[in-house]
C-alpha cells in the first residue's frame, strides 16, 4: 500500500521520508528538497500512489519539483512500518545544521486493499 503523508509546519527543505527496517536499517528513501517550505500552521499533503502521486499545500505554493529528480515514492510493506522524517544532519557526524524545529504534526494514512476470500 503507498501511503499519503499530511505535515504540518513549520517544515523547510531538505529532509527524507525514510521506510526503516526491524534493525534500523534504511529500507526505501523519499528527498525532499530545498523547494519545500511550510509556514507555522500551513499543511501539505504528500500522495504517493501510482497515478496520483504529487504534492498539495494549503497555501497553493508547492509543487512535484519539491521531488527532485526522480523520485522514489515507495509502498508500505505487509505488518508494522517504521517510518521516519530525517532532517540534515542525516547522518552523526556532518556539520550540515538542522534547518528547523521539528514540525508540529506528520501523519501517514494509506487505503487498505481488501482482498476478499
């Protein structure tokens, strides 16, 4: 199943939106880049299931180039997910300065496919 993510700011670019494994282990990666910036309060909703993917705001001023080049909008696996937003530093030991606080809320919804015996 591909989820839908709904974020509310403030959030500014970059960060991933990363599937992690049982180990903590990167298993799928979505970037974001510079181009995505939320005010407080605004709310912008990620749709990654094939032939509906983009981006909308409640603001109108994001775009699918918030993407970057090819994007990978990954499914979500059967059982639990473990999902994470990394914003820079991604990984200890760079000295890239986190951009903003955390955002005040993610959510991530998607629509179970029944399959009826």
């Amino acid at each position: 199943e591909y989820p839908t993510y709904r974020i509310v700011g403030p959030l500014r670019g970059p960060f991933q939106l990363v599937r992690v494994n049982q180990v903590g282990g990167v298993d799928e990666v979505l970037q974001v880049t510079s181009e995505f910036q939320l005010v407080a309060g605004e709310v912008a909703t990620i749709n990654t299931r094939p032939g509906e993917q983009g981006i909308t705001s409640s603001s109108g001023t994001l775009d699918f180039k918030v993407f970057g080049f090819n994007p990978n909008f990954w499914a979500l696996q059967p059982g639990g997910n473990i999902i994470e937003i990394r914003i820079p530093p991604f990984e200890e030991g760079t000295t890239i300065p986190r951009v903003d606080p955390p955002p005040q809320f993610i959510e991530a919804t998607f629509k179970p496919t029944y399959l009826g015996m």
